[in-house]
C-alpha cells in the first residue's frame, strides 16, 4: 500500500496526492508495458527513478493500469474466503499498489519541482479520478468489515507493537474516511471529495499560474537602485525572455513579503513590488482564487458535519497531536499579544531609522524589510550583504549541512555524476553510514524557475521499509534564485537555515528504520514532522559548524570572529515581525476552518473575512501582513488545511529539544545517535509525542520556545505550560 494509508489521506484530507480510479487495461496496452518505467521497479540503484526514460505520456498508462491492479488486489483481499489474519489483510494492503505508487510518486514530485502544461493538465484530468478510486477502497464495506475484526482482536494477534499500531492505523484512516457512513451518505462524501480533487488541483495551478504572471516589469535601471550588477542583469534576462528587450522583471516568491523589498532603495519601486505581491489570485482575471476557496471552504464544512464533526479543524485535528482546535487556539492565543507587542516596538526603532534619514512617511509593510537591514546594522554592526560573500551555496551544503550531518551522526556524502536527473541543476549525492554502507540517495534541487512551486519541501522517492527492503532516495527543494552563468550562488541568512531545515526533513527520511511502509520516514502528524527539520536549523550558526563553512566564497578567508559574534547575537532580531507575520496565517487558516459551511462568504466576501479575521485574533497591524493571504495560501489548499499552526506547534519541541542538545554537551556522536536511536528513525511507529519524551525525557514545555522568540517578559504566568496533554506512560 502507499505511505499512509494515501487512499484514505488523499480523500480525506483533500491532498494534491494519491487515490485512484477504476479503469481497465486494455489489451492492446499489455504491449506498451515494456517500455513504461512504472511497469517495473527501477534498476537504478536504490531504485532510484529513471528519469531520462521517463516521458509525460507514460504516467497516464500507469496511473490506469495501476489503479485497475490495485483494485484487483484490495477485491482479492476484501472477498478472500478465508478469516481475516494479520498477514492476509493489514499486509496484503501494505502490498497493494506498487505499480500507482511508483507513477504517482513521481508524477506528483515533478508538478511540484519541474511541471509543465502536460502534467498540469494530467493533474487536473486525474483528481477526481484518483479521489474516486480512495473513496472506492477506503469505503469498500467487505475491506472495512476485515479490518474491525482484526481492530477488535489485535491484542491477541500476536503481534509486536508497530503491528499492532498498524491495526490501529488502518482503522482509524478507514474511520475518518467514512467507512461507517450509510451507503446514501458514502455517496454524498464521494461526490465531495472529488469536487475537492478539482477544485484543490485548480488552485494550485492558479497559484503558480499568477505568481508568473504577476511578475513586476521595471522600465528604468534607476529603479533597480540598490540591486548588485548580477541581480540587474538576472532582471534584465527575465525580461528578454518574456520578450520585453531594454526592460527589467522582478521575479516573485508565493510568501507576502518579497527578498528584494530589502535591497531596493526606490521607495515607489518597492510598493509595486509588494501590491503587486499581496493582490494576487484577489485581483479578477482567469486565476482570481476566491470563488474556489469559497467553494472549497463550504465544502469541507459539509464534509466535517457528514462524518461528526462541528468543523473541518475538528476532523483534521483529532489526528493531530493538538487534538482540539482548543489547544490551537489556546497556544496561539498566548502567543499572539506579546509577538504583536514586539513588533510594534521593532516598528518604533524602523520609524526611528526612516526620521533619522529625513523621511516624513509612515512606516509601510513595503518599508519593513529595507529599514529592518538598516536598523540591523546600526545595531550589531552589520548587514546581510556582508554575510552573502561567505555563504556560497555548494560550500553552504557540502561543508555545512553535510559536514554538520556528519559530526552528529557520522554520515559521509558523495557526488555522482551518472544518475539522471529531471532538471540540469539537480545534483545527485550517496549517503554513506558511519559503518560505511549506503544509507540513501539524496537529491539537491536548490534554484528557483518558473516551471517550480514556490517555496522549500522535501519528498522521498523511495521509502524505506524492512518489508520491502527499500533504502531511501530523498530530495530537497529550494528557491534559491539563479545567478547569471558563471557567477557564484550567494545566500542570504535565511536560505542558510532554510537548507539546514529541509535537510532535517531529509534525515527522518533517510534514517528511517521501521517494517511497515505505511509508518516510514517523515509519516508523522502534520504538528509533528516540521520539529526534526526545525532542530537541524540549530547547527546553522553552531560555532564549529559556521566556522566550517563560512567562509569567502573568492579567498577562502574564513568569516571574522566577530561578523560570527554578530550573527549570533541578532539572532533574535526582528523576532517580533517574524512571528507576527507567522502567526497572522496560521490563525487565518483556524478561522477558515472552525466555521461551518453557512458561516463561509461567497467570492465577494473572502477577502472582508480575512480582514475581521485578523483583527479578532489581534493581528491586524498594517505594517506586518500575513506570510500568506487566502488567496495564495496553497498549504491551507493542501496538506496542512487547519494545520498551518504545525509550524510553530513543532517548534515548541524543537526548543525544548535544543535546550536538551545545549545541556548535554551539543555536537557529540553520542547526542547524535540517541536522537536518532529514539525519535529520527521511528517515523511513525509510535505516539509521536511519546517519541518526543523518549527523547527528551520530559513533556514539551512552552517556555524555551518564548526564550527563543524573544518573548519571555510577555509569557503568560505559570511555570512551565505544556504544549499539550502528555504523552502516555511506557
């Protein structure tokens, strides 16, 4: 079966991922199955995909005649005379499915990094098809009635605890899925999820679709004041492509706030940039979101109140390790006041700045990122443009990243040259284990294009699993942008960091070491899998580690002591916008989805909800929007509908967990291995907050996390809160 039970999450959750459909293949296609990769795993190594084989027109053959084989496969185990056991059910379904598995990973990981009008089209053709074909399975009465025997009796079946946790699994996502529904209101939840397929697939191909097309043309260089000679030059080539000679664009990013709002000297220069950033998908034309995300948002409601739940947020929650939109709305709550408080005072010393240098405006969201550099500099002496030249991006992931891998867990990396790859800017490394076998594959995707989704992920494309003996073929993804050919890549602070956190991801996907497929790697609760990548982060500015990379990209020279003492000590700077702006969406996402479906606005009302949305939740100060507005919030869209708050939910036990590093000594093979030994390499084989104790040895607590934040003088009283209820006793 895919990873997680994908049958029953896709349907359920409204994932831009599996489910199926049901057709037959024909006889004439038996032929064209020796020249499909899909058909048959890849003899690569690790099986890894073969993507210099691999054509457009291949998936759709695969996606049917996989989906058809699975169906055979969960029909053979649903009718199997015999009494349900262990091995003919729960595995059987572990089993099921290679073939859609194989395509499907692949497919939905290129839409992702490289897609195109085909697989964008093929996207659209399929969703509802493939949430049809989840619901078919995940709602197939027979399937279920084996599964309940097996839930009913799993304490006597003899199995170890990731078997019997696999029982529970699989009831559960059955459950949720709306195995118990009657068969007239199984109907109506299929009809929903695949008018969810649809519309979810449209958004997202309206977000990408609008970012390119809301791409801001600049007619003067003058305008690029601020910009180095390399970055006028990418705007320049930009434009030529777009066939607007003696021009310049400025390329944008799916978050609110835009990286060159921090360069750009030209006030009129970076309010176009930003209107330009915060209309999209609200501004009309053919890839305006509102209309979906009102469709989209009434719809879960109903889907919530069909399966028993009062909202969306409830259904998604008592999965999570939350459990309640309560203990949501309770933490971030608490958080919000102070986060707020903070950046009305950084906002005081901005407006300090902009008086100091004779401006007599007000402090505009389009001014915080310029004037935050120049606060920055006047206080710890230094700016972002003397960091860049130290943090070339190969020396930033070979001897920082890898090297910080390596001296926690003994991991060693090398390049090769001979795997294919889906774009010319992927590059491929092995993954050795302190034992010196291979461990993975990694692959790095690391530049921004048009043809990319905005922001930074990791995907697995092999999973490993001792059932089927696979090791792990893991990618990460960023959105660096390109610099002009033969140029170095030069990364901000936040790209730093940004690299270390997805390779966390890459870490719990390569270090998995469980049975079964379905709890492998990174299969966490949603408030759960962003904690591993989020420690990782901590090794970023880690002294040994820094010194190891940071280091001039032109003469070698390491980065000064004390530009090392600097980064350090602003590490809280700006703290309070950060977390404000965080806050401001993922307490948007919870109004959305704590609602029911006749409180939801039509397509003229989206945007009015946003606004009352945050100034009921406090948020609303002008100068810091949300990360993401309705509009172009494509998690909400996805996976992490009523689950955006996981960000900072996991960083509660990433605080706690660097507190834990700092107190036993930091970067030590020993502290290394036990974080793998107890929580990295379970995936999801146990309660994840009880993998977090095996860990720590204690409940999370809120309060690191207000010390890293900043925001300690604000917390609330009490000693120690927790983040939520404690993990169950060994």
């Amino acid at each position: 079966m895919t990873t997680r039970l994908a049958l029953a999450l896709a349907a359920s959750l409204g994932l831009a991922m599996p489910a199926y459909s049901q057709a037959a293949v024909p006889a004439s296609a038996e032929a064209a199955k020796a020249s499909n990769p899909f058909f048959s795993e890849s003899p690569l190594p690790l099986h890894y995909p073969q993507f210099d084989k691999i054509k457009d027109s291949d998936f759709a053959p695969a996606f049917d005649a996989g989906m058809a084989e699975q169906l055979k496969e969960v029909d053979a185990i649903a009718n199997n005379a015999a009494a349900p056991t262990f091995d003919n059910t729960i595995l059987a379904m572990e089993k099921s499915g290679q073939v859609l598995n194989r395509a499907q990973t692949v497919f939905f990981s290129l839409v992702g990094a490289d897609t195109n009008d085909a697989r964008n089209k093929l996207r659209a053709d399929y969703a509802a098809k493939f949430a049809a074909h989840g619901d078919a399975i995940a709602l197939n009465p027979k399937l279920f009635a084996r599964i309940d025997t097996l839930y009913k009796a799993r304490d006597t079946l003899g199995l170890d605890a990731e078997g019997v946790r696999l029982v529970e699994r699989y009831h559960t996502d059955f459950v949720r899925s709306g195995a118990n529904l009657s068969e007239a209101d199984k109907a109506t939840l299929k009809g929903m999820n695949s008018q969810l397929a649809e519309l979810g697939s449209k958004f997202s191909d309206n977000v990408l679709k609008e970012v390119n097309a809301s791409a801001v043309v600049i007619d003067d260089a003058k305008q690029l004041a601020g910009f180095t000679p390399e970055q006028i030059a990418t705007a320049a080539a930009a434009a030529k492509e777009r066939k607007l000679d003696g021009k310049y664009v400025i390329a944008l990013l799916n978050t609110t706030g835009q990286p060159p709002e921090s360069e750009l000297t030209d006030r009129a220069t970076r309010q176009k940039l930003h209107e330009a950033s915060i209309a999209r998908g609200s501004r009309g034309g053919e890839f305006d979101n509102r209309e979906i995300i009102s469709k989209i948002m009434k719809l879960r409601a109903d889907r919530a109140k069909l399966l028993g739940y009062p909202n969306h947020a409830a259904y998604v929650l008592e999965d999570e390790t939350a459990k309640t939109p309560q203990a949501v709305n309770d933490m971030l709550g608490k958080l919000a006041p102070p986060a707020v408080a903070n950046a009305r005072r950084e906002a005081a010393d901005l407006q300090a700045m902009i008086k100091k240098e004779g401006g007599t405006f007000e402090l505009a969201p389009w001014d915080w990122a310029f004037y935050s550099e120049k606060v920055r500099k006047d206080k710890f002496n230094f700016d972002e443009s003397e960091l860049k030249p130290y943090f070339e991006l190969n020396n930033v992931l070979e001897n920082g990243v890898f090297y910080a891998a390596n001296q926690l867990y003994g991991l060693t990396f090398k390049k090769r040259t001979d795997l294919p790859v889906y774009n010319p800017d992927v590059t491929t490394y092995d993954v050795f284990d302190a034992d010196g076998k291979q461990l993975a594959i990694f692959i790095a995707d690391m530049y921004a294009r048009p043809s990319k989704r905005g922001g930074a992920w990791m995907n697995s494309y092999v999973s490993q699993s001792g059932l089927t003996g696979y090791k792990p073929v893991v990618a990460n993804h960023l959105n660096i942008p390109k610099p002009p050919a033969g140029k170095p890549t030069l990364l901000t602070w936040d790209e730093v960091t940004t690299a270390f956190h997805e390779f966390g991801h890459a870490l719990h996907g390569m270090f998995s070491n469980v049975e079964y497929p379905y709890f492998t790697g990174t299969s966490v609760p949603r408030d759960f899998v962003e904690y591993p990548s989020q420690v990782n982060e901590m090794w970023a500015d880690w002294p040994a580690i820094l010194k190891n990379y940071a280091k001039h990209h032109e003469t070698g020279a390491p980065m000064p002591q004390e530009l090392l003492d600097k980064v350090i000590a602003a590490s809280k700077f700006n703290q309070g916008f950060r977390t404000t702006e965080y806050l401001g969406s993922a307490m948007l996402d919870q109004r959305w989805h704590q609602i029911t479906a006749d409180q939801v606005p039509d397509a003229s009302g989206v945007m009015a909800f946003e606004a009352a949305a945050q100034k009921a939740d406090g948020t609303d100060y002008a100068p810091v929007p949300p990360r993401y507005r309705t509009p172009y919030f494509s998690h909400i869209m996805g996976g992490y509908s009523a689950g955006y708050y996981a960000y900072i939910w996991s960083e509660v036990l990433d605080a706690n967990s660097v507190e834990w590093f700092e107190q036993h000594g930091g970067l030590t093979r020993a502290n290394g291995d036990h974080f793998r030994k107890t929580l990295l390499s379970r995936g999801g084989s146990k309660d994840a907050l009880q993998l977090f104790q095996d860990f720590a040895g204690h409940a999370p607590k809120i309060e690191p996390l207000l010390k890293k934040r900043g925001l300690v003088a604000d917390a609330a009283d009490g000693a120690n809160p927790t983040l939520a209820p404690e993990a169950p006793k060994k």
